[in-house]
C-alpha cells in the first residue's frame, strides 16, 4: 500500500518561529542543518489596573474565608497522609466518592 500526496500549489503555514528555521529537510532542497535565527528581544510588558488589584484583593479574600488551601492547612494534611490516617479503606473510598462528585474528574 502506498499513499501519495500531490501539492496543490499552496505553501504550507508557518508559524513566525518556524519561518525564522534555515533548511527544509525535505530531500533534494537544502541539505543543510536547520540553524534557528535569532529573533529581536522584546521585553514583555504587564500592567494591572487599579480595578484589576482590588478584585484580586477581594477574590483572596473571599477565598480565605471559604476555607482555600494555605501553607499551613497543606502542611497538616501532608502530615496526616505520611501518618497513615487516610490508610483505611473507608476513607480512599470517601474521598473518590467526593473527587467524582464535585466534577474535577
């Protein structure tokens, strides 16, 4: 079986960091190594508004409150992981119960 393809005077897309690629590696073209070219550095840039950092602040908040992960809750779960407490059958089987219920899975 073979499959073969005709070109249909197209050129192939390339995206802008491809296009910046010496060398084809298609046979009989340039038989080169493909070298990159350095592209120009631009530094990337980020500015957040003023509305933007209070309702960071608020989402934290709220977050806090509803009982989000901290270092310190992190902290006591892994303790209790490498004491065993979560060991038992009943509990492996809880908390998938829960991990299937709440939709992440």
């Amino acid at each position: 079986m073979s499959i073969r393809i005709d070109s249909l005077g197209v050129e192939p897309h390339r995206s802008d960091a491809a296009k910046g690629v010496r060398g084809t590696g298609i046979e009989g073209q340039d038989k080169q190594a493909a070298q990159p070219v350095s592209a120009p550095q631009r530094p990337d840039q980020v500015e957040i508004s003023e509305a933007g950092r209070a309702l960071a602040a608020q989402i934290g908040t709220e977050a806090a409150s509803a009982g989000a992960l901290t270092g310190e809750r992190v902290a006591e779960i892994r303790q209790r992981v490498l004491t065993g407490a979560y060991d038992s059958t009943a509990i492996v089987e809880e908390v998938a119960r829960r991990m299937l219920s709440s939709g992440d899975i």
